[in-house]
C-alpha cells in the first residue's frame, strides 16, 4: 500500500513538472510586458507609416511571416543576410519575391530604442503580420510571444518545404500537414491571397501553353485571361505585377474566395483550391463557405495564423536575441 501511494505520488509530480515546464516554455501574449511594455505600440506605428508609405507593404510584411515559420519554424532565419548558396532570400520562394526587409529594419531600430536587446526578431515579425492584416480591415487576434531568433538560415529548406504556386493540391496539403497544419488551415491561410500582387512569373504559365495544351488553363475566366496577357505579354522579364485579389486588392476580406467561385484566382495554387478534382472533397467546401461568411473566414484565419505562429519556435536559453536581424550576434 505504501509503494502504492509513493508510486502514485511520485507519478503525480512527474506529470506535475511537465505541465509545469511545458507550460513554461509555451508562447504567451503578455512575454515582454514588464521588460517591454510599449512593444505593441511601438511596432504598430512603424507598420502603419509603412502601409501609408506603400499599401502593399501589408501584404508582403504577412508573407515575410509564413515563408519564415513554413522553414526551421518561427524562428526569423529568413532575414539572415548571406550568399546565393546560403541566405533563405535567394531560395526560389523568396529571391526577387519577398521584400519589406527593410521596414522590419525600421521596425526592430525603434523597437531597440525602446527597449534593448529584449525583443526577438521572430517576434517582431509576427506581430508586425497581425498588424498587417487589422489595418488592412482584416482580424484582429492576440499575438503569442516569446520566440528567440535562430542561429542560422536554411537553404536547403526554404527550397522545399515551402508551398509554390505551381504545387498540385496534394503537395500544398502534405506541406502544411508536415508543419503541424490541417485542410482548414490551407484554406484559410491561402486567403491572405485577399491583399497584395503578383509576379507574371508566377501565373504566366497559366495564360497560354498551359500543361502543354497550347491554350490558357481552362480553370481561369477567358475574360482575366485577356487582361492578364496585356499586363503579362510574351516579351515580358515576368517582373511586372497583378492584384491576388482583383478589384479588392488592398482590403483584407472575404473577396478572394468569391473570385474563385468564378474562375478568377490568380495563382495556379489559388484556384485549385476550388477547381481541382482533388479539392471536391477537401478544400473546395471550405472555400465556398467562406465566400458567404466573411466572419467565419477571419475566426478561421486568426486561429491559423496562431498556430502557424506556434510552429517550432525557440524558447528559453535556445537561439538567440538578435541586435540586427539581418545577422548574428
């Protein structure tokens, strides 16, 4: 009997200290309010004289986010400076493609004038992504924080591991499923697609010798596939840029999937989510609930980007605090 109750016992406080450690080296949103009470504000004055610089920078500040979690985790290894065989930016993903590097310069400069060397890069740019979004009209949610900055970037994984515009759906699920992300997520993280442009280099393949067939993709609307050849021609170095989001490029709604109702997602990747064989019993249902409710779309959208926020960060004494984000200490 008491070897029952000390094994019971001792039982109890084992499970005691892992809900207490695991608790411990969870996210939080109130991380930095004593040793860094004004962060919040701080950062949203910076990303608001940004978008009111350039409206586009919302959109772009939000996938500087997801290519930095989808690789080694929320760890801000993305604004590593480096090489063409090293920095995660000259990875196929980001080279020519990701930008408003420098406004998270701006961003971690003031944040450091506030308060120095406390707030990790990772962190900067998750709440600079939420910012991104509410003022673009989209949700509103509380940013966990607590990340520490990695060590080093990853080439070779930012090559694969993120999801390409020219992916089957398929390869866009398995992706998010190998972060810890579901169908649901795909769907509603793909509606960030509601803000921002487009290269002609990552949809000009869908306007005229699709898949071999010497014809446009016949899943896109004949009538965009004209004004997509005028903004795209042939000549093109696939530099010039079209709205993911026609004709509500710079609100965040719900906008992106009616399009996609119609034939009017820009990205290969975009409209499969509706018109693909595959997306019948997976994404496609999603896609059109959310073309009816707005406020589903943006409850959704907010617990994705938590999640996303949540994938492997560094806690604790792990990584580090960077000074400059585009290095090391």
């Amino acid at each position: 009997m008491k070897k029952h109750c000390s094994f019971v016992l001792h039982s109890q406080i084992v499970i005691f200290l892992i809900l207490f450690v695991g608790v411990n080296s969870q996210l939080t949103p109130d991380f930095y309010s004593k040793t860094c009470p004004n962060l919040l504000r701080v950062v949203r004055k910076e990303v608001q004289n940004a978008i009111k610089n350039e409206m586009r920078m919302a959109a772009s500040l939000l996938r500087l986010h997801f290519h930095d979690c989808f690789v080694s985790g929320c760890d801000a290894s993305l604004l590593l400076d480096g090489n063409s065989t090293t920095s995660e930016k000259f990875t196929p993903a980001n080279l020519n493609s990701a930008r408003g590097f420098e406004v998270l310069d701006n961003i971690k400069t003031a944040v450091e004038n506030a308060c120095s060397g406390v707030v990790s890069c990772a962190d900067i740019i998750a709440i600079a992504a939420r910012d991104s979004v509410l003022l673009s009209g989209g949700p509103f949610w509380k940013v966990l924080l607590g990340r520490r900055d990695g060590l080093a970037a990853n080439f070779s994984g930012s090559s694969t591991a993120l999801p390409a515009p020219f992916d089957p759906l398929n390869t866009i699920i398995s992706k998010f499923k190998a972060v810890g992300l579901n169908i649901t997520d795909v769907v509603s993280l793909s509606g960030s697609h509601t803000i921002g442009l487009a290269r002609c280099t990552s949809f000009d393949s869908r306007l005229r010798n699709f898949n071999g067939t010497s014809s446009p993709d016949t899943t896109l609307d004949t009538t965009l596939v004209s004004e997509l050849q005028n903004v795209c021609p042939s000549t093109s170095d696939g530099n010039n840029t079209a709205p993911l989001d026609r004709n509500s490029t710079d609100l965040f709604d719900n906008h992106y999937f009616k399009n996609l109702l119609i034939g009017r997602g820009l990205l290969e990747s975009d409209q499969i989510l509706f018109s693909s064989n595959d997306a019948i019993a997976t994404t496609k249902p999603i896609v059109e609930t959310y073309s009816n409710n707005s406020k589903l779309f943006f409850n959704d959208f907010a617990n994705s980007m938590i999640k996303m926020g949540n994938i492997s960060p560094l806690t604790g004494s792990d990584g580090e605090v960077r000074k400059n984000c585009r290095v090391v200490n």
